[in-house]
C-alpha cells in the first residue's frame, strides 16, 4: 500500500502535469507527425512510452530511424529499440544496428533515444537481470525483459494514451521511468477522442474548458479499469449460464436419448436478425427458466443482483470484444518479380 501511495504520488508531481492533446486540425496524428511533435518538445523527450499503443504505422526499428532522422540534436548518436525477436538494439546514426549488450555506446543514453512500445512498457523485471553492486549516482536504471538502462536522472519521457488503458497498465508504463520524482519526468500525449473522454470524467468542480491535468488522466484510467471489470464480470456471467445449459442438455440427453434436445443446448446461434442486433434491448441476460432457477443459476443471479451488474444480452456478451483501431493503416504491397517480362 506505501509503495502505490508513492507511486501514485510521483505521478502527481508538478513536472508530470503537462497532458498535450496532439492531433491535426482535429484528427489523429500519424506516427511520422507524432515524432516530429515529440523532437519540438521542449524541455527534451528522450524517451518515447508507447503506453497507449499509438505507433501503428511503423515498427520499432522504423520508429527508431526516422526519430533518430528527425533529431537534429549532435549530441545524440544512437536510439535504443527492441528488435524482432525481442532483443535490445542500438541505431547509429550511420545506419547500422548492433545489440545492446555489444555496444560501446550503451554506457553512453545520456547521447541515445529510447522507444518502447506497448508490450514492452508492461514487461516485468527477468530473472536474467544482473543488478550491478555499485551504480551511477547520476544514472537512474530501468529494467526491461533482463535489459538495464541507465537513464541520466533528467531524462524526460513522453507516455501515448490510448482506448482501454486501465490504472494498473497506465502506471506500470510510466514507472519504466525508475527515477520519477528523483529526476525523471513525464509528458502525456493524447490523441482527440481520448483527450475528449478525459475531459468527460473530469470532476464537476472543474471547468471542461480547463486544461487536463495529470490526475485528470489518472482518474480516467481508474474509469477505464472500472468498466473493464463490468465487463469481465459480464463475460463470467455468460459463461456460468451457458455451462449450465450445456450440462443439463447432457443430462436430458443422457436421460432419454434425444440428440435434438442435447444439439440445440450446446449450439450457440451464428447469425441474428438485424432486429435483434440493432433493436432496443432491454439489458436482460436471456437464459432458460430452467437454468436460471437451478442452484447454480441462483447464486449467478444473486452475485449479479448484489454487485449491481447490468449484463446485456449473452450474445453480444460473447462475441469478441476487440479495441476498434478505425485509424490504422492499411497497407498492400506489389511485389515486381524483374525476371518477368513487362507489359
């Protein structure tokens, strides 16, 4: 508990207050455009957390190339990026890419960039780690996947937000950042919808014209983690009643030998009417009489009933929740095969 108090409190900090909603007269920045916003910045970002999983165009490498290209900077000679096959890598500014742990220049990140994207702001600390007896004063260490990175204690971060970013995987990204509130800072990027529903869950005694703020931010992701959970509990829900249906489809059918009985409690429908998907739902869970009023389906009902749960109907429970990416790039590639003849 002292430890989250902490953390939440180096959030909080004066120096992490700044939330820039970035976007192009109203629309999502590209990937290309987001970097070229970041080398602007100013005090520096030398790191880029892609908490928020906005990088989509390009993969690290090309995130990698073409922020080293943007920074005009002569003080920095390399950025640091994972590879492929999640191996710690450095650009130079020559072009070429060695490993991390090979490199001459990976004592010198007060000279690099450092870009992490989603899955690598979550990483947790590797058994394979080797924690050094004695460490810079001046350098902060952040661990990634059995990789240390001795951050200058200065060093600021820029952090993307993004759809569906919980409390829990918000923090977990900023603290990639080891030294916050000992010399680390944070800056937050947001895109226009996600700025918009910050706003949203600002609390009543705020303006909706202020600026956002970092506990602004943290609030909404509280939100987000909330309406997660609803969801979840719905999902479990779901699938306890459709459990039961199957079991005593199988003990009718074990009872009187009727395949019909038992294929139509084990098939779930494929297909609807458009009425049924777009119609007004009331917000019912529809499940059998039978089911709801076995012992099993009580307790459901009841943890339903005293968590206060609204679960929509179990279909659309069970269909595939997945974030909707609607600005992702879609991208098809013409291969010429040169010993083929032309047209």
């Amino acid at each position: 508990m002292h430890t989250n108090s902490l953390v939440l409190m180096n959030l909080l900090r004066k120096e992490n207050n700044t939330v820039i909603k970035v976007h192009d007269n109203g629309q999502r920045l590209t990937a290309g455009e987001m970097l070229r916003k970041i080398v602007k910045l100013d005090p520096k970002v030398r790191v880029l957390l892609d908490v928020g999983a906005q990088i989509l165009e390009l993969d690290d490498y090309e995130v990698a190339r073409e922020w080293l290209k943007l920074e005009e900077s002569f003080h920095i000679h390399s950025a640091v990026f994972f590879g492929r096959d999640d191996e710690l890598l450095m650009l130079k500014r020559d072009g070429k890419t060695e490993s991390f742990v090979s490199s001459n220049l990976s004592k010198q990140l007060d000279q690099a960039l450092v870009y992490l994207d989603e899955a690598h702001t979550q990483s947790e600390i590797s058994s394979q780690c080797v924690i050094p007896h004695r460490i810079d004063p001046n350098f902060a260490t952040t661990w990634c996947s059995g990789t240390d990175l001795k951050l200058p204690v200065d060093t600021r971060a820029a952090v993307t937000l993004g759809p569906n970013l919980a409390k829990d995987k918000f923090v977990q990204g900023c603290m990639r950042m080891r030294k916050l509130g000992n010399g680390h800072s944070l800056v937050f990027l947001a895109p226009p919808d996600i700025y918009s529903h910050i706003q949203q869950e600002m609390s009543t005694e705020k303006s909706k014209t202020e600026s956002v703020g970092v506990s602004d931010v943290l609030l909404w992701t509280m939100q987000e983690g909330f309406r997660q959970i609803q969801h979840g509990f719905a999902i479990w829900a779901d699938q306890g009643f459709q459990y039961l249906k199957r079991s005593q489809g199988w003990d009718n059918f074990r009872s009187d030998g009727d395949i019909g009985v038992l294929g139509s409690a084990i098939q779930e429908p494929e297909s609807r009417p458009l009425l049924e998907m777009y119609g007004v739902d009331d917000g019912s869970l529809k499940v059998d009489h039978c089911v709801l009023n076995s012992p099993n389906g009580k307790e459901i009902t009841r943890q339903l009933i005293e968590f206060k749960f609204i679960v929509t109907n179990s279909v659309r429970v069970q269909e595939e929740q997945e974030r909707e990416v609607d600005h992702e790039v879609e991208k098809e590639r013409n291969i010429d095969d040169p010993n083929l003849p032309r047209r």
